[in-house]
C-alpha cells in the first residue's frame, strides 16, 4: 500500500509499504478513506520529537471503512468510523478513570523505557507519532491497523454525515473543547486564547458555547484572526501589539480569567526570550521555545486558570514559577482524552451546534501529502487545514 513516511527534518516522502495485518484478537483494519495533517504533525517533520525512525508512517487524523476484523473486535466489516488519535484499552486504571490518553496497556513493553526514561512514565500510544509512544504505523496511508477496535472507534451510522463533517473528532475538535473544559469556563469570563492554528479556532469556538462572554484570539497570520473573528472572537495579531499590555488594558487593569496556550513548542515572534529559546535549542541546550505559556502565565488574572493543550517534548528554561505560585494561578494541560468526548461532539455536530469544517482550505490525494506538509508548514495562513483522501485526485477547497 501507500503511505505517507518519516525520512528525517523536513524529509517525508510517499512510499510503499506493508499492507497492515490483524496481530491481535481485539484489531480491526480501516481502509482509510480521509485523513488530516495535524499542527503536531510539523513537530515531526521539524524534527523536534525524538524517536522517529526512518520510513515510519505518518498521521493521527483519520478515519475510514472497516475492511477486517480480528475475533473480539466489535466492529462490522462496512462500518464507518472515525478512529481517535490516543491508543487506550478500555479497561486499565487510567482508562477507568476516563483519563484515556494515559492508557496503561496501549504502549508496548519494548517501548515503555522510552517514556519512563523521558517523561517519568510510559507514554500511551498514539497513532503516527514516534517510538516514545509506541512505534504505531499512522494513518496518513491506504489502510491502518487499529488496536483495542472493540472500545476506541466511533462507528458514524449516518451516511449521509460526510467525512469532511467528523473527521476532527479523531483530535482537533476533542481537543480545543477539552482545552476550552480545563480553563474551567464560568459564564462572563474573559478567556485569552494563543494560537489560531486548528486546535485554537475550536478553542474559540468551543470557548463561547462554554459561556465565556469574550474570547480574545492572539496570532500574527490575518486570514486565522479573521476566521476567529467570525465567531465573535476580538483579535491581537502580536506584530503589531504588545501583548501583555494589550490584554490589561482589554481588561480593565485585571487580567483575563482564564488563557489557553495552543502554540506549544515551536513559539515565534522576535521577541528576546524566543530569540534565546531558538539560540538554545539550535546548540542543543533545550527543546522547546515556551514563550506563549510564559507570557499566558504572566497575563493570566490573580486565581485565574491557565489551560495547555499545546505539545511540548522537553525541558524548557526561566519557567515563571514564582509568578505562578504567588497569583495562585491553576495549570491543566496533557493529551485528549478523545474517546470522553466523541458521542457528545458527534450529538452536537449532528445538530447543527458545531461547525467543524470551516478550517478545511484545501483536500488533496495522498500522493500530494509531502507537498502538503511544505505547504502546511511555509503558507500557514493560506493552507489552514489540508485533508488527504486516499486514492482520490486533489481537489483544492474554495
């Protein structure tokens, strides 16, 4: 088959490869009929998650027709699904605890020291996305293994719902509500969201439909501010204003109530802490440029709430911890929880509730997926979001 492969930095290629094989009882095989490249993809591809290998196959957006079945799946062969982007059993502690990105089964053992050696604790799986979390082919491909299809998979019993309508629920819809969830919104409040980027406009989005009487969208690429503005966001392109100041004075001298950084590691802008952050992972002295969440800590109000859905891979450097400590500020960030979300988004999408196609600009055929990584990555205002289809020709978005 197809697929869509790691080479190295900015090295991804369509290549042929293994068609996937059921290894275990509880597998499924999804032939893969739409798939997305994501903003955490790009850390890939700018080579700042360790552990990628060589000809790995790329992609955690996706979502197909079931073609095979192992003998303790669920699913049934011609069912349509969408498939979340963490790997979870269903059945372990964390996933009792409906913390489904924490799956203690979904890593391999062979893999587990990885995570234990860099995060404290194995990594659960995700699809697509390094050895430090499980080594899983992705789903940027013509066909995908999908573990534990007995729990994971929504199964769309709607056929007339397009792809185009669901897909995000295998991560970006999930996630900027969950971001929007641990900002722990309160009807009235003032939410400051970083990053315009897929994740940031559901973050919006969801923000509002959570009760939040403003939302206030911070990024530098006008057609991204001006899709937040169509939802009723106010919008600070930090070129052109001082961010911290912008924000008090936005709010009366107080500070928003609650902020949410969708940026993460790969911060930009010209400032002099981003300067020294790219200075230091450059020499190999750090990982990650963590300007946003330090300016997000610094602007949050007293007792506010501070919300991470941004990834980070590493160690950062002059972290405001006292800054954090003496406000009393609150932090929750982690990966999704995706398989808590997906009835009710579907629920609210199937009603009208939620618009989740607005972000796609362009749709091409898988064999265009190294071109648009490029595209994704250098014309961030233009391609806002691009969806594969497999076996398809392109067919760019108006």
């Amino acid at each position: 088959m197809k697929a869509i492969t790691w080479h190295g930095k900015h090295d991804v290629r369509l290549d042929s490869v293994d068609d996937p094989e059921i290894l275990n009882p509880r597998d499924a095989i999804i032939r893969v009929t739409s798939t997305a490249i994501c903003g955490s993809d790009l850390h890939l591809y700018d080579g700042y998650v360790p552990t990628m290998e060589k000809g790995d196959v790329l992609g955690h957006e996706f979502m197909g027709e079931v073609v095979e079945i192992g003998p303790k799946s669920t699913l049934k062969v011609g069912q349509r699904v969408v498939v979340p982007f963490p790997i979870a059993c269903g059945s372990c502690y964390h996933c009792s605890k409906q913390q489904y990105s924490g799956c203690e089964n979904a890593n391999p053992a062979d893999t587990q020291d990885i995570g234990r050696e860099g995060m404290g604790m194995p990594m659960s799986g995700i699809f697509g996305y390094s050895h430090m979390t499980g080594g899983y082919s992705g789903g940027q491909a013509e066909y995908v293994r999908v573990p534990f299809s007995d729990f994971g998979p929504l199964v769309i019993p709607d056929d007339s719902i397009e792809d185009d309508k669901v897909l995000f629920l295998s991560d970006i819809l999930p996630t900027g509500w969950m971001a929007a969830e641990n900002a722990e919104i309160e009807p009235g409040d003032t939410v400051a969201v970083w990053g315009c980027g897929p994740v940031g406009l559901f973050a919006v989005q969801s923000a509002f439909l959570m009760g939040a009487e403003r939302v206030i969208a911070i990024d530098h690429f006008p057609h991204r501010l001006a899709l937040a503005k169509q939802f009723g966001a106010e919008v600070l392109n930090y070129e052109q204003s001082k961010i911290y100041e912008a924000l008090w004075d936005m709010t009366g001298g107080i500070g928003p109530d609650a902020t949410i950084d969708c940026v993460g590691l790969e911060s930009h802008g010209a400032f002099a802490d981003n300067i020294w952050d790219q200075i230091k992972v450059s020499t190999f002295m750090a990982t990650d440029r963590p300007h946003v969440i330090r300016q997000a800590i610094m602007a949050t109000r007293k007792g506010g709430r501070v919300s991470m859905p941004g990834v980070y891979a590493g160690f950062v450097d002059k972290f405001p911890l006292g800054a954090f400590m003496e406000k009393g500020l609150t932090l929750k960030t982690g990966q999704t929880h995706v398989h808590k979300y997906l009835r009710p988004l579907y629920t609210a999408i199937a009603e009208g509730k939620i618009d989740s196609t607005f972000l796609i600009s362009h749709r091409m055929g898988l064999d265009e997926g190294p071109e648009g990584y490029k595209h994704f990555k250098e014309e961030q205002d233009t391609y806002t979001k691009i969806v594969l289809k497999p076996g398809m020709a392109a067919t760019t978005a108006a």
